[in-house]
C-alpha cells in the first residue's frame, strides 16, 4: 500500500449508522495518528462498539467514510479490514480451546496446499513477530490450559500476524487483574514505539489516564470531546461521559458491625463435570456490614453467590441464616427469599430479568407467588402495576413506564429495577453480583448510595464484584477469592489496589482470616 | 443489536400475519394459474365454498374447533418453552378416552356423561404427553423427538385397539360400534332450534363452545395467573426461573399435561360430535394444523382462534374446490394449506425486517414533520 507518512493511520469522516429507530453513531468524525495509544471511553450505549464494528467491518456505515494512512477504503467485511492492515481484539476472545496456540493463530490463513507447510511457515514469522514485541507465547500449548492474560496475548498475535498495523482492543482489562493489566499496557506501549496504532475502547477512567496519548469521549452516539490525555482529568473525562458532574466515590461513616446474620461453612460447589469451583470456604456476614468479594472472574465467586442464593447445589459445607439450615433442609430459592436472603445476580440479562417481558412483570420476578399479588386465583394485576410504579418513583427508573419492555431500559434502569424489587422485599441479607456491570456512571452514584444505606439501615451487604475500585470503595471488609478459595482477608482501611492485587494473582498473607 | 426486528404490536399480530397470508395466496395462484385454472374463480370459489351459506360456515367451523383445540395445545406448550409436535398423537389417545366413555356409559343421562367425557379426553391425552415431558424433565430426552416418535406409538396402538379389541363384531371396517345417542354432542342447529333459530344441518356442535371456552380459560391461565407466570418465565428465561425459585422441569409436566389435555380434547368434537363411533386415524393431521395455527396466532388465543377458522375455511372450502374445478385435487388443496403454513412459519422473518425498517421510516417521517 502506497503510504503518506503525514496522514494519520485512522481517519473517521462523519460515520453515521442506524438501527431502526436508533440512531448508534452520529455523524462520528476523529483521527488516530500513526505510533499512538488512542482511547475511547463513554457509557454503555454511547456507541463505541457500534464504532469499532464499522471499522472492523462487523457492521456497515449509513454514511461517511473510513480512511487507513490517508486512503480511502471500503471496508465491507472482516476481511477487508484486515486487508487495510486493522485488527481487533474482541472482549470475549474468539479462540477454539482445544487448539494449540500456533493451530488458533494461523486459523484462516493457514496458506500451503498441506497444513504442515502452512504451520511450518507460520511458526518462523510468528518467532519473529514475538521477539519483535516482547509476545512471548508458548506456540505449541494448548489454549485452553493457558492463563487468560496469555489468552489475550495469542489474540494480539493473531492480529499482528495477519499484518495489523491498527490495533483495535475492545474493553481489554476486564477479565485481568491489574497486575496482567499493567503488562498488558507494557505490551500496548511497545506496540506504539514499533510504530503501531492502538484504539482501546474502555469505560474504566484509571486505564485511560495510564496509557492512552489522546483520548475520544462519547455519548449518545456522538463524540463530545477529544482531548489529549494529559491535559484532562478523571472527574472531566466522567462529566463529559455523563453530561454533568459526577461523585466518583460515595461518602460513607465507618460501618457498626451488629449480629451475624450469615454464616458459611467449608462451603465446596461442584460444577457439572465435578470440579470443584469453590473449595471450602468459610465466612460470616454482620448487620450493618458490606463485605465485598474481590477477585479476577472465574475464581468461583459466581458459583459461591449462586450456592448462597439456592440457584446451585454445594457438594458439601453448610449456610446458616438467622437459626435455619438452608443446605440441610434443602431450601431453594423461593424459600430462601421468604426468610429474607435477597440477591442481584451477577448477570442481569441471563438471570436477573425476563428480556421478552415488561418492567411490570419483571418488577414481580421470584415475588410473583406472594399473597399481595393474587387476587384470589388470578394475579391482581393492578397490584403488580401499583407496585411497579412505586419502584420506579422510589429508585429513579426512567422512562417510568411499568408496561415498556424490560429490553428497551438502559442497563443502568434495569440494574435500578432489579435493586428496587430485591430491597423492596424488605431483606436481612443482600446478595450482590456485579451492581454496576453495564450500567452508566450516573446510575453507579446512585446504586452505590443505595447499598450504604441498606447497610447503615442494618442489613448485611454480600457484594462480588470484579471492578477492585467499587469493592474498595464500598466494603469494609474484603475477602479475595483465588482458584476457588478465599485466599485472604483485609479491613478496607488498610487495602490498597496493590495488596490486594496480589491476593488475587493468588499470593497468600496479607493478614490471612 | 437482537436479530429479530420489533414490530409494533398492532402490526405484530395483524399486519405481518396477512401479509403472509397474501404471498401464500399469490403463491398458490401461480400454482393455479399454472395448472391451466383461473386463480381469480379458484379464490371466489374457495371463499364461497368456506363461508357462502349457512351449511358452508357450520363446517369451515366444525373444522375450526378441531384446531382449535390442537393449536392450543401446542400454544401452552410453547409459552413454556417446549416445541409439542405430539398433539397428533395426544389427540388420539385422548379421544380414545372419550369414545369409551362414550362406549361405556352412553346410556346414562348427557349431563353426566359430557363433564365425564371431557375428564376422560383430558385425562388421556394428559397421560400420552406425560411420558415425553417426564423424559424430558427428567433424563433430558429432546420433547420434540419423543413427541414426534409417540405420533406414532399412539397410532399403532390405536390400530390394533381398533382392528382387535374395539371392532364392532362381524364387520370388517376397524371402528367401534356407534355410541348410544345419548353420548352425542348436541348440534348447534338442534340447540339453535329450540331458541327460535333456524340453522341448516351441519356438523357443527357443541363442542365449539368448548373450544371457545378451552381459549379463554387458556388466556387467563396463561397471563393471568402465577401459574402461567412461571410457566412464561420457564419458557422465556430458565436461568431467570432457577433463580425465581420456579423449577423448570416441574413447569416442562404442567405444560405439557395441559397441552395433552387440551389435545385430547378434539374426539370431544370430533367422535361425540361428528362420527359417533371410534374410528382409525380420526384426528385427521389436525395435530399437525395445530402447528401451524399456532405458529399463525402468535401462540395466542384470539390468534389460534382467527387463524384456526382460517383453517378450517381452506379445508372446507379446499373439498369445495376440488369438487368444483376438477382439475384440482384434493392434494392440490393440501399443496395450497402448505403455502400458507410455509409462508406463515418459514418464511415469517423474511418479511419482518424490511416492514420494521419501513415502519420505523414512516414513523421516523413523522417525528420529524
């Protein structure tokens, strides 16, 4: 390709893309010039990843165009992105597990008439390629035995080997500790010294202070600031997200710990195929307390919640909430509301709300056999409505519309209903997956004041969550789980990122419970 | 972005339904017109044929409660989440119950027969899905292959039921004896007549209020109770019931309980209403309209009931045709009730994208006049 030095790498003109009634990107224009680290940030929904697709060719454009080092290029499909020298490194990684790294690289431009010739050539590049950018990677383990930093590193080579010189990286850090994050910005930064181009598209404010050069702000589908990185602020980059000034941390008092009220013993759960997922683990919970689970996704924090709710069955261990035996007596779900163990689970969409359904009937989920809901044997629907609407005026839900559907909400609104019909049942204890996942800043402010409520009201607050800045800025007590054990405790006044950073890479001490 | 567009509700449940309806016609035209008939007359007389007279409307409704009753069945099913292609064969059985029933007791009094045949048909048709629906809560045995494998069981059975049990002695045709009168479904007309309404003999009987009643009782349960909330939660969102503290496989029985009693419930037409007797293969493929009926109705019942009369208007109408233009025969007409079902199931998404994009062009237009 016929190269003008000047020009920058990327270049948006007025890229414009509808889905039905929504418009996702509005007349998007910005430049990302050659060797530079380019954040993109904005809420759920502002429209970067409607973006990044249209440059990956994943979705077409209504209009504007898509210029690579100052040429115009038609970019209709995957392929043609790669062709014009742009990857992607997608949050969810696109691998086959069973696969040896070098098999998952070459996938799709395995050349040679034979696979041997192909992977034989491949293997030589791809030792050039690592030495080059610092990537080592085991070419011959299996994918599936590797660590989810690795993973994510084969993802980058994959891109680079293919001849990317624009590197596009969809919410990276998520599921890495920060540690594996901060290689991983080592890794972004050397990328850019060898003259590379990189989009990060994040919504966490620490990542695009730390790397990017310049950084892109949008909403609503359109850019509403571009700025260089060292001349904004966290507290400007989350005004213009918001579109007004945000708390980033919640005020709160020191917590008075009362009586326990939970109380887990050598609780083991088992997943289908018989691994252990949580491995004896051991805690109480107080009145008036948060305590808040920390760790790199996939340490068992999901399966301990979901034994805790009555959603999975442990294989061994006990919970005991206010006198009762809730493994022993083999109570579900339904029962374990009815003593007062509420939960918000991690993943809304999957199991905290009925996507097809309105918010009215979702407002009645796991409540919807309570006698103040039937009318004798039909459901007094006025009651259900009555209810909802009491919800969505108490917690802020907008549009405050009982009949929309529940798809049609933000996140951060569903995420405001769920919380609303789960403290609503008036709880002793909450269980809280994820409060923030996919949910707007200005909603996080809200929700997180909620939650010191509920605790200063004198319920004991259970909250897992993998994004560290909300458990340190919520929970006076944290326990981080590793591998399915919880690998240490700390009181939230002596935690800081680094400790308990690494507490999760699975380093024991720290004050161990 | 979700795959399937959204429609407005109106045009959900009546705009995108006769389009299709429509291209099935044009379709079924060409067929027509290529078989050297004029499509123009073959619709007049179609029409004509389903709802021209009296006697013409008392079948295409005869016919209609049939499917009425099987797109039920296949509609509660699938609110939960199960795809029942055994109405075939729960109808069968279920009215097995009914004609021995009928066999059995046909001398006592109507009254008392009727409530005892509609618990029979329920009660076997139940049974025949309960066996599916305990493999499938329990051992996870896919519901659409065993339904479909008990289609056939049921019809084996039957047939050696039939052929050498059930066999009015000394005849050779396999069907049972014909049920005392008492046992008969009173017909429409006969109910008709004794409140001053005169009404040409047809088929058409009590049943159909049956039916009518079975759609509404389905309506209530299904979104009018905490039942059918759990139910719609299972079917929607298993993961969401789990966590609701609704058991899915308990909810898959119930569902499929009632779908077979709603199945079974077509002999109460079909043999107390029509034949009079037990004979082979009675339920006709309804089980199979059922299908369709529902796919056609949006799974619900003022739809089943529309696209079940819609039915029944193509198979009266369609033996009409066929007796008229002789060119076409009976298997034309099936080959035209598959245009409609291949247009209205298969083919449904083809159409919803481009009217939701035109809908939302239009009302975009009028956001910003």
């Amino acid at each position: 390709m016929n190269r003008d030095a000047a020009a920058p790498a990327l270049e948006l003109r007025g890229i414009d893309k509808r889905f039905g009634p929504v418009h996702a990107n509005r007349a998007v224009s910005f430049s990302a010039a050659r060797g530079s680290i380019h954040g993109i940030i904005g809420e759920n929904g502002a429209g970067k990843s409607t973006l990044m697709n249209i440059v990956y060719g994943l979705h077409r454009a209504d209009a504007g165009e898509i210029r690579v080092q100052g040429r115009t290029v038609a970019i209709s499909s995957p392929q043609d992105a790669i062709a014009a020298g742009i990857g992607m490194v997608h949050q969810h990684f696109l691998l086959v597990e069973n696969f040896t790294v070098l098999e998952n690289i070459v996938l799709g431009a395995e050349g040679g008439r034979r696979l041997a010739d192909g992977l034989g050539a491949a293997r030589t590049g791809l030792e050039q390629l690592a030495r080059d950018y610092g990537l080592e990677v085991p070419l011959d383990a299996i994918v599936s035995e590797l660590p989810v930093g690795l993973q994510q590193r084969v993802e980058i080579l994959k891109a680079l080997y293919r001849g990317a010189d624009i590197l596009i990286l969809d919410e990276p850090t998520a599921v890495l500790t920060p540690q594996e994050a901060d290689q991983l910005f080592k890794m972004l930064e050397r990328l850019r010294s060898q003259g590379k181009t990189v989009l990060l598209v994040t919504h966490k404010l620490r990542e695009i202070m730390a790397v990017t050069d310049r950084v892109t702000v949008m909403r609503q589908g359109a850019i509403v600031g571009a700025v260089a990185t060292r001349d904004t602020s966290p507290r400007e980059l989350a005004e213009k997200m918001v579109g007004r000034a945000v708390l980033l941390n919640v005020e709160r008092g020191p917590a008075k710990p009362g009586a326990t009220l939970l109380t887990v013993r050598d609780l083991e759960v088992r997943d289908r195929l018989g691994v252990a997922r949580v491995k004896g683990v051991s805690f109480t919970l107080q009145a008036g307390e948060i305590v808040g689970i920390a760790g790199v996704a996939g340490n068992g924090q999901s399966e301990l919640l979901e034994a805790l709710a009555g959603i999975r069955a442990p294989s061994r261990g006990e919970i005991e909430l206010g006198g009762r035996h809730l493994v022993r007596e083999g109570l579900d779900a339904r029962a374990r509301r009815r003593l007062g163990l509420a939960h918000v689970p991690e993943d809304r969409l999957r199991m905290g709300v009925v996507a097809g359904f309105s918010a009215q009937d979702n407002a009645i989920l796991g409540y919807h056999d309570l006698p103040a809901y039937q009318h004798g044997l039909l459901l007094d629907r006025a009651a259900v409505l009555a209810g909802c609407e009491k919800k969505m005026s108490a917690y802020d839900v907008r549009p405050p519309n009982p009949a929309l559907r529940i798809a049609s909400f933000s996140g951060g609104n569903q995420q405001k209903l769920v919380l609303a019909r789960e403290i609503d049942s008036d709880p002793r204890v909450l269980l809280i997956g994820q409060p923030t996942r996919g949910v707007d800043i200005g909603a996080i402010e809200f929700i997180h004041r909620q939650l010191v409520a509920l605790r200063d009201a004198g319920k004991a607050l259970l909250l897992v969550s993998v994004e560290l800045e909300e458990i340190l800025g919520l929970a006076d007590r944290i326990l981080v789980m590793s591998a399915g054990e919880i690998v240490g405790e700390i009181a939230s006044a002596d935690a800081t990122e680094k400790k308990v950073g690494l507490m999760m890479a699975g380093v024991k001490g720290e004050g161990h419970a | 972005m979700s795959t399937s567009a959204k429609l407005p509700r109106w045009a959900e449940l009546f705009l995108l339904p006769a389009i299709n309806l429509l291209v099935a016609l044009l379709l079924a035209g060409v067929v027509i017109k290529a078989m050297g008939e004029s499509p123009w007359a073959a619709l007049k007389l179609m029409t004509g044929g389903a709802f021209g007279s009296q006697e013409s409307i008392g079948y295409t409704l005869y016919y209609a409660t049939n499917f009425i009753f099987t797109g039920l069945a296949v509609a509660v099913a699938y609110h939960a989440g199960l795809f029942n292609i055994g109405a075939e064969g729960q109808a069968y059985i279920g009215g097995l119950g009914v004609g021995l029933v009928c066999l059995w007791l046909g001398a006592w009094p109507f009254w008392l027969v009727l409530p005892l045949a509609i618990l029979a048909g329920a009660v076997f048709g139940a049974a025949w899905a309960f066996i599916p629906a305990w493999l499938q809560a329990r051992r996870g045995s896919h519901i659409v292959i065993t339904t479909i494998m008990f289609n056939f069981i049921a019809a084996a059975v039957m047939t050696w039921l039939l052929v050498n049990v059930l066999i009015k002695p000394g005849q050779q045709s396999p069907e049972s004896r014909e049920f005392a009168p008492n046992a008969f479904m009173p017909a429409l007309h006969e109910l008709l007549a004794k409140v001053g309404i005169t009404f040409t003999s047809t088929p058409l009987n009590l049943a159909f209020v049956l039916a009518l009643l079975a759609a509404v009782l389905v309506w209530l349960l299904v979104w009018r109770t905490r039942w059918g909330y759990a139910m719609r939660v299972a079917g929607l969102n298993p993961a969401a019931a789990v966590y609701a503290g609704i058991h899915p496989p308990r909810v898959t029985i119930w569902a499929m309980l009632l779908s077979g009693a709603l199945a079974g419930s077509l002999g109460l037409n079909e043999l107390m209403g029509s034949q009079h007797r037990i004979l082979l293969d009675f339920p006709g493929g309804a089980g199979f309209v059922g299908i369709a009926v529902a796919l056609m109705g949006r799974n619900h019942p003022l739809g089943i009931f529309l696209a079940a009369v819609l039915f029944g208007a193509l198979t009266q109408g369609g033996s009409q045709l066929s007796f008229d233009m002789p060119r076409i025969n009976r298997d034309m007409v099936v080959v035209i009730q598959g245009l409609v079902i291949l247009s209205c199931g298969a083919l449904e998404n083809i159409f919803r994208s481009p009217l939701a994009a035109l809908l939302a062009k239009f009302s975009q237009r009028k956001d910003e006049a």
